[in-house]
C-alpha cells in the first residue's frame, strides 16, 4: 500500500516538473516589460458650449498617462500617443510575467509537499535542480 502511495506521489511530482518546464517556456517568450500602468483617460476641455460639457461620448481623447510607483508614490506623465501601443505591450507583458510567476509558485509549494513527503524514496528523489540552488 505504502508503494502505491509513493508511485501516485512520483507521478504528481512528474506532473509539477512537465507543468514547471511548460511555464518555464512560455517564460522565454516575454518581451520587454514596464513596471506601472497606462491610463486612457477622456476629459472635458471645460468650454461650457463644447459637446463635452454634457455628452460623455463627445469628451476629448483619449489621452495617455504613464503611472508607477517611486519611493511608494505614484508618480503620472503623460504620454504621447505614438507612445502608448509599445508602453501597452509592455505593461501587459509585465502583467503576464507577473501571473506566470505566480504559477511558478503555486506549482513549486505542490512539487515541495509531495517531495518533502517522499524524500526517502528512491522513485521520487530530488533531481539536482530541486535543491542545488539553495546551496552556495
Ligand atoms: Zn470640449
């Protein structure tokens, strides 16, 4: 019984390492990224005769601005607008990066329960790339 047990844990462990390698690929594929957001923002210019003043779809824009955080601010610029598709890409890009890594860990505390839990067997015991870094 015990053997069965420890076979399914191999298994679940190979399971983590196909799906840790698969988003290690996808990894590779990010492109540059940028660390804050875009913002489109529609304004009123203000003139009380200007179709802004009262129909949301007439404001003007859309404008572009640029915020991250420096020391805990946020901190905004406005963008020109030949600018706003690559910071898009790459804001986007961070966010992908961001969620992958997030997998990544997700699937890495699975892979420490079911090595931690058969580190005694032979079938399942850590490949060098499961510890090898925490050592220097
Ligand atoms: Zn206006």
């Amino acid at each position: 019984m015990r053997r069965m047990t420890e076979q399914r844990q191999g298994e679940r462990l190979r399971r983590c390492r196909t799906e840790y390698a698969r988003l290690k690929a996808r990894l590779r594929e990010v492109g540059f990224i940028y660390e804050g957001s875009l913002v489109e923002r529609w304004v009123r210019c203000g003139k009380p005769n200007c179709a802004c003043a009262s129909d949301r779809a007439s404001r003007h824009g859309p404008y572009f601005q640029l915020s991250w955080k420096e020391k805990g601010k946020t901190v905004s610029r406005r963008l020109p607008p030949e600018h706003a598709a690559l910071y898009r890409q790459w804001v986007a890009n961070r966010q992908r990066l961001r969620s992958m890594i997030q997998a990544m860990q997700y699937v890495s505390r699975k892979a420490r329960r079911h090595l931690l839990r058969t580190e005694k067997s032979e079938k399942v015991a850590p490949k060098p790339g499961d510890i090898a870094s925490s050592r220097r």
